[in-house]
C-alpha cells in the first residue's frame, strides 16, 4: 500500500512538474493577415513565428499581432515574425479572428443570440459603424456617444414601423422605414444609456435585444478589435474584419 501511495504522488508530481514546464514556454507567436498588398501574403492567412516575411518597396500588410492590437508593416520590409509577433497573447481576441478566417465567422447575422430565427429572415448589409444597430440581432453593440444612432434594417421595398422600448425605464418610441430605405433615425423619445437594454419589436418578427456599450472616446485604429473584444461587440468585430478582408 505504502509503494501504491509514494507511486501516486510520484506520478502526481510529475503532472505538476510537466504543467508548469508548459506554462513557462513561451506562447507561439502567430499573425493572422487582415490586408496586405502583396501578392505573396494573401489577407486571410496565418503565419507562424517561424515564418519569415518579405514586403517589397511600396506594399504593405497590416497583421493582427498576439496581443490583439494591429499593425501595418510597409516595404520594404525582410524579417521574421517571431520579430513582430512579441506580447502577452489576448485568446479572446485570436479566437474570434480565428472563426473568422477559419469559418466564415457568424452563419446568421445574429451573434450570440439564443433565439431560432426563421430561414426565410433577411439579413442586413454587415458593414461597421460606431452608430449604426442592427435589429435582426441579439446582442451587444458598441455606439459613440453623442453620435446620431440609426436603426439598420435588411434590405426591404416596404415600409415598416420598428418600436424600441427601454427594457428597464420603459421608455418607448417608435420609427418607421419608408421605401427602400435600411436606416431610419434612433427614436427621439427613448435615451441611448450606457449598458442599457433594448427590446426591438418589429412586427411579424422575433422580438430582439441589444444591450448598448456607449464609448465616450473611440479607440486608436490599432485598437479597436481589443475594445470591441472587451465589451463583447461582437458584430461591429465580424463586420470591421470583413471589411479589411474585403480589400484584398
């Protein structure tokens, strides 16, 4: 019984020891290729750290480094991207790039939401703005503050009346699309409040929710993916990376 125990905790220890060997190891150093202009780097690719890069004169690329933050490198450039691809690494952030790139990112335009939708429902135009709510969605959006918010609809010949309603001041107001039109102006009567909720009732639709994170001072263009990441902005990520994939 004795050998059994002083087995175990032999074995036991060496898992410890083997675990933390593995956490002392440095994270391997990826970016993952958002633009570039290049004709060797295609926007959409990960490259390893052992990786080497060369941008000729007059080209760039502009990478999402381990940390989250992004960055343009311009030729011409000779280096390695273990060189570029230092810092501690936001998993968050890497995995909603990697479903991006790897999976298309969201099959509906409804991140994060947890009611069915009908297959027949239309989707709105994904396209990022600081001002601009999508109601076919639950989910979190990030606004600025101040700016003039604007409900975004999916593409529709008809006109259609949406009401907003302040989950928890019931606050009411109601908008109305005319025509073709995919924007209409955020309800007068109802106050955008910071991580505040919304119920959005359009009708012979599901009933939405969006939560409202309202940013004082927008973030540096290097920062944005880590800001949205951090307030849960999940659409505004998708539709910034696509449209930077959309260059190439």
């Amino acid at each position: 019984m004795k050998m059994r125990s002083l087995f175990r905790n032999v074995v036991g220890l060496s898992a410890i020891l083997v675990a933390a060997w593995a956490s002392a190891l440095p994270a391997r150093a990826e970016l993952y290729i958002i633009e570039s202009t290049t004709a060797a780097i295609k926007a959409g690719s990960r490259l390893a750290d052992g990786d080497s890069l060369s941008i000729p004169a007059g080209a760039q690329i502009r990478a999402v480094l381990p940390s989250g933050k992004t960055q343009t490198i311009r030729g011409p450039f000779q280096g390695r991207v273990a060189d570029l691809a230092k810092g501690t690494p936001n998993e968050g952030v890497l995995s909603w790039i990697k479903n991006i790139l790897l999976t298309g990112g969201a099959t509906e335009a409804t991140p994060g939401a947890v009611r069915s939708i009908s297959r027949a429902q239309p989707k709105p135009r994904m396209s990022f703005s600081w001002s601009a709510i999508p109601v076919t969605m639950d989910g979190t959006i990030c606004v600025e503050k101040g700016a003039g918010l604007q409900l975004l609809r999916a593409p529709s010949s008809r006109p259609e009346r949406i009401t907003v309603i302040d989950a928890v001041r019931s606050e009411r107001g109601e908008a109305q699309w005319e025509g073709d039109s995919e924007t209409v102006a955020w309800p007068a009567g109802v106050t955008p409040r910071a991580d505040a909720i919304y119920d959005l009732l359009v009708q012979g639709r599901p009933r939405r929710q969006v939560t409202l994170r309202v940013l004082a001072q927008l973030p540096a263009d290097a920062d944005v993916l880590t800001e949205l990441h951090k307030l849960g902005c999940k659409y505004q990520f998708e539709a910034w990376v696509r449209e930077r994939l959309a260059n190439k």
